[in-house]
C-alpha cells in the first residue's frame, strides 16, 4: 500500500524529511509507535522512532524505524523489518520466503530502478559470535547506491529461531 501524503508516494522513503513529517506519514499509515524497552543504537542518531505499520500490501505488518539527527531532527535512515514465523514442517518453506523477497525487490525496483545486476544470490553463513557454537544462517542481500541513498534489502533465515528476517535500510546521504 502506497499513500501520497506530503508528496510520498512510495512506501518507502527515499528523501531526508524531518522527523515530525515521518510521524504524519506513519499516522497516515495507521501506524501505532512503539516505545523499546531498550536502547538502540546506530551511528550518531538519537534514539529512533519506531512504528508498527498493521497492514501493508508487501509482506503484513511491518515495523519501520526513523533514525534522525538531534540537532536538526532530519531522518538520515529508515529501517522496515517484516518478521516472519515459518511452519517448519513445510518442505517448500524456504522457497516460499524467496518468492517473498523478490516481491520486496520489485516493489523497491519499480521505486528507484533496478539494482545492479549478479547480487541477491542464497549465501549460507555462520555466526561464531554466540558462546556455545556457530549459528548456520542463510542470506540474501541486494543493494542500490546512488548520490542520494544506499538501499540494502536482506533476508535472513536459520532454523535455530524458527523464523524468518526481512530487512530494507535506507541511508540517506548528506
């Protein structure tokens, strides 16, 4: 779902805005702000605000956070996270999640263009930061560069949290 309000039209944001126009965004969306237990922290940012959007027309509900400055209250990124809990008994689960990243890759490519070509191929990983034994995960990672912002879209997968990790952070530039 694409709402044109204040000349967005895109379900993601692509331009530095401050942060009192994103909270008129996400109200547009019928967002509810989320207030983390926690500290987040990403580069030089202040604390984000974090929305939950209830529906979108992408993947279902999505959380979006807007990191901004704290002089200038500009929005220098945006996170949308969709986290997803797969039916482990499914064989075709897997290929069910690459269907829905593609999705996720031709909304953003109908935005902004294509991405440049040879990425987004299934990588198998390991984490050996946990202190008991490496996670095995798989990823996909596509990204678009340009003058204005860097795009990453990610899935992460492994079985050992029994689900699925959806990621599209966009940093503006300056």
């Amino acid at each position: 779902m694409s709402i044109n309000i204040y000349g967005q039209n895109h379900f993601f944001n692509y331009e530095k805005i401050k942060i009192e126009k994103a909270q008129i965004i996400e109200k547009a969306y019928q967002s509810k702000e989320i207030f983390p237990r926690y500290k987040i922290v990403y580069c030089d940012f202040e604390q984000p605000k974090v929305f939950k959007r209830p529906n979108d027309s992408i993947l279902g509900p999505v959380s979006v956070k807007y990191f901004y400055s704290k002089n200038d209250s500009v929005v220098g990124s945006v996170s949308y996270d969709w986290n997803v809990k797969y039916e482990t008994n499914r064989k075709d689960f897997f290929k069910i999640y690459n269907v829905a990243f593609d999705k996720i890759i031709q909304v953003i490519s109908k935005e902004i263009g294509e991405p440049k070509p040879n990425q987004g191929k299934i990588e198998k990983k390991y984490d050996d930061t946990m202190p008991v034994k490496p996670i095995e995960f798989y990823e996909r990672r596509i990204v678009w560069e340009n003058d204005n912002y860097k795009v990453t879209t990610i899935l992460l997968w492994t079985k050992l949290q029994g689900g699925v990790n959806f990621q599209t952070t966009i940093d503006l530039k300056e």
